[in-house]
C-alpha cells in the first residue's frame, strides 16, 4: 500500500515548478490531487503531464485566483464536494518588481503570497478536520530572513515604499508566522501544521510577466543556494505532506526535509498574533 492511497490533497500553484513535482510525486503515491490554478489552460496541460508521470488519473485543476479574495471563497465553495481533505499545501507563490494591487486593493506580493492562503485554509479548516490527520503545508523560504524589521504591517500595502525584494521577504516571512500560529490554533485537534523552504530551484519563478529581466538576473546571481532542479526542490514538501516524521509535531519550519530553527523574528509568539489579528481584520474589511 503506498504511503498516500485514498489521501485528498489539494495544492496551490501546481501548474509548474515545484508545484508539478508536488503533484507528481504524491498522486505517485496514490493520492488524489486537486490542483488549484490560475491559468486554466496551463493548468489542462499540467494536469496531463502529472497523470502521465504519477501513472495516476486521480489529479484535476480547478480554478483559482489568489488574488481575489472573491475567487478564493469560490473555489472553497467549489470543493464542498469533498468529504475532507488530508492535505492542504500553500504553494503558489510570486515576487513582483513593480508594486500591483489585488481585486481588494492589497499589495500583490502580500496579498498573494500570504492573505490568499490566510483565507483559503480558514475556509478548508472544516474539510481538514474531518480528516483522519489533517496536514496544512506552508512553501516559506529562506528569504523570510530578510525581513529583519519583521512584516511591516505598519504599511503593509507598502504605499509609502516599495521594494521587490523586501516584499517578498516579508510575504514569507509572514508564512511561517501564519504557519506557526495556526499550529497553535490547531493544539490537539488532530491536524498539524508546518512551513518550509524547498531550496533555490530552476523553475520560470519570476520569468513570467512577474519580473523585470534585469530583476530576475540578480535574484539568481545573489542567491545563497546552488540552484537545484524543482524535482529535487519538491522533496522537502513531499516530505512534510506525506512522511509519518512531520505527523509527529507541528508548527516547524523544514529545509531538505529537516527541521530547522527559521530567523528570530519567525519564532516571535507576539509578531504571530499580531499577523493573524491583522490579517483577519483586512479580510473581515473587505468580504
């Protein structure tokens, strides 16, 4: 019996990347995957690729868009259908040179990377406890450690300054916070919850339409980590969604499918309340 036969799990951003080979891997192992996209018409040709590679047909896309808070509710809608849901992973993810608006006026980065899977994981909390061992998987990475000053909620849509860079790194910053603090939430409920940096990957991260060329030259140049190929960039969420090892705590942040401490500023229990109080009230101001 494989690790994940008759596990559902759904996973953002699963059209390319890491994301792909999330997918691959798990519906390998027999999950069902559900993966939510975008683009539509990558997400038809991903979902081909995946069933082709798994030896699965248990995989489908379905429409979401991270940057309407409207089409996250949507989609949650979307997936009723589903008596639980095992394992939910917060993948999609972008860096934008120039700063862009969501559908409710938020700081794309921000609002993508951190207020669109706020919400969604509030809305498929009912579906994860109805799972045997609910898991929430949160794609982190390492550049939250650039956020020094912490997520900057004092101008979270950064209208006074923006920095491409910067915004990122508080968007991840502000996932392992949420990851952290919704593991709190869920002491003792059956479902855990768990963040992670997959590595420095060759994927079109910040090549399509996300980055300047010159940008995404930088970004590859000044980064810590010898790119590795998104396969290998998947196995540290393939990890944490599917090994026994992960079921066993909650609340970690994870790198090559390790735990590791994440920044100071990641491990601050005030900074964790203070992002969930604030999220909530963005979110409550707009629905």
């Amino acid at each position: 019996m494989n690790p994940m036969d008759n596990k559902i799990v759904v996973i953002t951003g699963g059209n390319s990347g890491i994301g792909r080979e999330t997918c691959v891997a798990l519906a390998g192992a027999g999950a069902r995957v559900i993966m939510a996209c975008r683009n539509q018409q990558k997400a038809a040709e991903a979902v081909e690729d995946v069933r082709r590679r798994a030896g699965s047909d248990l995989v489908e896309a379905r429409s979401v868009d991270l940057a309407d808070l409207s089409s996250v509710t949507k989609f949650a809608n979307d997936l009723s259908d589903l008596d639980r849901i095992d394992v939910l992973i917060n993948n999609a993810g972008l860096i934008l040179d120039e700063r862009t608006e969501t559908a409710q006026g938020f700081e794309g980065t921000f609002g993508i990377n951190h207020l669109g899977h706020f919400r969604l994981t509030q809305l498929l909390l009912p579906q994860l406890h109805s799972a045997p061992s609910g898991r929430v998987v949160v794609v982190a990475s390492e550049a939250h450690r650039w956020a020094i000053k912490g997520v900057g909620l004092a101008d979270v849509n950064r209208t006074a300054r923006y920095s491409g860079w910067m915004a990122y790194g508080q968007s991840k910053l502000a996932n392992v916070l949420f990851a952290r603090s919704l593991a709190r939430r869920l002491e003792g409920s059956g479902v855990v919850a768990h963040s992670l940096h997959p590595g420095s990957v060759t994927t079109n991260f910040g090549k399509e339409g996300d980055l300047g060329n010159a940008f995404s030259q930088q970004l590859m140049k000044t980064s810590e980590y010898v790119l590795i190929s998104p396969e290998k960039g998947a196995r540290t969420s393939v990890h944490v969604a599917s090994s026994p090892d992960a079921a066993t705590s909650s609340g970690d942040y994870w790198t090559r499918s390790r735990r590791r401490k994440p920044a100071p500023w990641a491990r601050d229990n005030a900074a964790t309340e203070a992002l969930w109080n604030a999220s909530e009230r963005m979110i409550a101001a707009v629905l």
